[in-house]
C-alpha cells in the first residue's frame, strides 16, 4: 500500500487497513514501514491552506452547497482551478449542486 500511495503517511495507511477490516494499531504500521526502510511520515507538498465554512450541528444539502459558493465568491476563486475533497460520509453532499452543471456524489 505504501508503494503504491508514496504520499500517504503511516495516519493514511492505518486508516485504509481499517476501513479494509484490518485490525492494526498505527504504530505498528509506523514500525513495519520504518523496518521496510520507507519513511513513515507524510512527505509535505508546499503550502496549503484550509477554509473552514459554515459550521452547523445540522447541516444540509442546501446549506453545504451555498457555503461552498460564498467561498468561491468571496476569494474570487475558479472552481475548475480548485481540488479538493470532502471526506465525511455526510449524506447531505450527494446530488447537491453548486453551479447547476455538476452534481457532488454523482460524478461531478
């Protein structure tokens, strides 16, 4: 797995063994890794930056959707220069729609 994904840290891996049905603790994942001689740690790509929107208990499609455009607005910013990922299984981002052309969840 490390092989294939160099950019994944001993965190990345641990997490997809889980998902996979694997019972490891990460720190075994971090010893197996160092004791193959690959480097356990995420290699940092640059800067990033994070942008936290609108935090709510209970959010929505309609919600989530209309965040992701004001942030899109108010950092002037081009959608298709964009990538990013929205990763917590929240049903509310499947089939919602930020421009009317695409559709989150739905390969858009």
């Amino acid at each position: 797995m490390a092989a294939e994904n160099p950019s994944w840290g001993h965190r990345r891996i641990h997490g997809e063994l889980t998902r996979l049905g694997h019972t490891i603790a990460a720190s075994t994942v971090w010893n197996r890794l160092k004791q193959a001689g690959i480097d356990p740690a995420a290699p940092e790509r640059g800067s990033r930056r994070a942008h936290l929107l609108g935090v709510t208990a209970n959010p929505t499609g309609t919600l989530t959707a209309q965040a992701a455009r004001n942030f899109l607005m108010n950092t002037g910013t081009d959608m298709t220069e964009l990538n990013f990922l929205i990763r917590d299984r929240g049903g509310q981002f499947t089939g919602v729609s930020l421009d009317g052309s695409q559709e989150w969840g739905r390969g858009g």
